[in-house]
C-alpha cells in the first residue's frame, strides 16, 4: 500500500518524506489555507515546492466547478510538474473533466467520494485515484471502512486500473484496516504514519538490550 501524507505543510512533508517510507502528497483547499497559502500564484508555487520535496505524486485540486474551468485551471496545474494529479470533485462536471484528463494522459485523483456510485463513476471516467473519505463517513456514523472494502470488490469484478486512494484517514488503525482490506494507496496526517512506529515493548526491549551493553562493556 501507498503511503501518502496529506498535508500543505513543507516541514511535515519533508519529515515523512525523510523517514523513507513516503510515496506521495495529497493537498486541499482547506489545507492550503491551514498553511496560510493565499493566491494563486502563491498557491501554484507551493504546489512545485512540494514536488521539489516528494518523490511521487502530489494531488493539486481545482477550484472551478464547471468543465471549461476545470480543464484551464488542470491543464495550468498539470503543467506545473510531472509530478503532479489534477484533483477533480465528484460532481457531474468533475466525472467529464476526468474522461477529458484521462484521455490526454493526465493522471487525476476523484475526490469527496462517499458512495460506490460514486467510485464506479470515477473508475469509468478513467481516474488514476478515487478518494471514498473514510474518516468523514466514521464521524456521521456510518462505516467508512466498509465503503473501502465494498469499493475493493466491485473494482476487482471488473479489473479496473483506477486506484483506491482511501481518505481522510485520521490515525493509525485507519492505516492498519485499509491495509487489510486491500486499498492501494492511504493519506493521512503525519501522526498516522509516526504512530505506527510505536509500541512498549519495543521500547522496553531496547532500553534493556542497551543496559546489558552497557553493563558488559564498562
Ligand atoms: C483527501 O484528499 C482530503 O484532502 C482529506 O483526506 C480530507 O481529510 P479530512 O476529512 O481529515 O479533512
């Protein structure tokens, strides 16, 4: 499974990105504005300062919400860096717009999915990613996971190529859970792939393996 951070932060990006284990960057609107991102020209800049940071792909999503926008503003991103995915939302104008990308070559992430509607639409309109956000589905109680491993089945069925990027994952059982279930990519915050380093007795182990060093070699 692909480990994606999702973040705007460079600081954050550059530390997961230092630990090895980073495949890519997935950004938002609201993200960019965390980071106090504002402009457009500021805002592309910071999309190149990410690529300059990641090996991988980083999602930069569109504004607009008709198609004729939404193809100026992915083509300007696309273009900014080879490493960049043009985002599109899961409306109507975003499904035409990924049929658009796609069939030029350029890889897009469909995201604000909440339905396997929704996920088939996207995997027909030829989406490199679908992002199904499992963690808001969790906070309106209703099982996010189970909407991963439903996406899981129907793209099996099929063989479709577009990859299950599964979002808005909030902590480390997130991670472990997509992993089982067979999701191709993950992104998350920086604590979600941090904390999977932890555990006590790795801990303790170490602290002890260190003190019997220490005792034989005074
Ligand atoms: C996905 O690409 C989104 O940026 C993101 O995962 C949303 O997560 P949130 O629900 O924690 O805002």
């Amino acid at each position: 499974m692909k480990f994606f951070i999702d973040t705007a932060n460079l600081n954050e990006i550059a530390e997961a990105q230092a630990l090895g284990v980073l495949d890519g960057v997935t950004t938002n609107p609201s993200l960019m504005a965390k980071e106090g991102i504002t402009g457009a020209a500021n805002i592309l800049k910071h999309y190149v300062d990410i690529c300059n940071i990641v090996d991988g792909d980083v999602s930069a999503e569109v504004i607009a919400t008709d198609f004729e926008g939404m193809v100026q503003q992915g083509e300007e991103l696309a273009a900014l860096h080879p490493q960049i995915v043009v985002k599109l939302p899961m409306i109507a104008a975003g499904v035409k717009a990924c049929k658009y990308f796609s069939d030029k070559g350029i890889r897009t992430n469909v995201t604000l999915v909440f339905s396997v509607g929704q996920a088939l639409l996207a995997a027909k309109a030829g989406a490199t990613y679908v992002s199904p956000f499992l963690g808001r589905l969790d906070d309106i109680s209703t099982d996010g996971l189970g909407l991963i491993a439903e996406i899981r089945q129907v793209y099996d069925n099929y063989d479709f190529k577009t990859q299950i990027l599964s979002a808005s994952v909030r902590n480390t059982m997130h991670v472990i859970n997509c992993a089982k279930i067979g999701s191709d990519v993950m992104t998350g915050p920086l604590s979600s792939i941090t904390g999977l380093l932890k555990h006590p007795l790795t801990d303790s182990g170490l602290a002890q393996f260190l003190a019997d060093y220490q005792k034989g070699n005074k």
